[in-house]
C-alpha cells in the first residue's frame, strides 16, 4: 500500500466522522437555536440548506478575539453571532461544535493538499 493511499484513507476516514458529527451537532445544537427567538436571527445568512450548522461550529471554534472581531466587520451578518451563541449553549454545545468544526476544515484541507500532491508527482 502506497503512502497516498493510506494517508488518503485516513483523510477519508475523518471526512466521514465529520459527516457524522456535522449531523448529530445539527441535531443537538442548532435545532435548540432555531426554535430559540433570541438566536433564530443570530446565526448567520444561509446560501445552502445547512449552512447556519458551519456557522454556528465556527463561531464555537474560533478563538474569541477573532470571533468578536467579525461581529463588528460590515460582512457581520454572513456569520453568526458569538456573543448570543456563548449565552445560549452549554459547554457540551460549544465542545461538540469546536471538535465538528476543526475535524472537517483539516480533513478537507488534508484532502486538497493530498490532491495536490498527487498531481505534482510528489506522493509517487
């Protein structure tokens, strides 16, 4: 087995975990924030069915600085609202949002740079 193919399985591997995650986060959090009228209007604009679930992950997953710093941009209606999301979601919420989040935009990127690679001939 080739060092491509097993390095693209594990990639593969956390995309499907992510997947999955990405569900059950959808589930569990974002659904309690929707019916919530507080937070319904906090989650970010949606260009495709699911969106506000990445939304809702990134705002949890990154750094606080970075996530009021955004809040205060003029695109600050493309991404949810950090401070309403913080009051209204428990730690578990916040630690299942950051772990979805960080799985799919490393295993994602892992997937591209692999395709990358493999299309410079490095992984031969």
């Amino acid at each position: 087995m080739s060092l491509f193919s097993t390095l693209l399985a594990i990639a593969s591997t956390a995309i499907l975990v992510a997947l999955i995650l990405y569900v059950l986060f959808g589930q569990i959090t974002v659904r309690k924030l929707r019916n919530n009228p507080e937070t319904k209007d906090k989650l970010g604009i949606e260009f495709i069915s699911g969106g506000d679930i990445i939304n809702v992950a990134q705002a949890l997953a990154l750094p606080t600085f970075i996530a009021r710093k955004l809040k205060d941009s003029p695109l600050s209606a493309l991404h949810a609202n950090y401070d309403v999301l913080k009051k209204h979601t428990n730690k578990f919420d916040q630690i299942l949002g950051t772990i979805f989040y960080v799985l799919l935009m490393s295993s994602s990127l892992s997937l591209a740079f692999l395709m990358l690679l493999n299309t410079l001939g490095v992984l031969e």
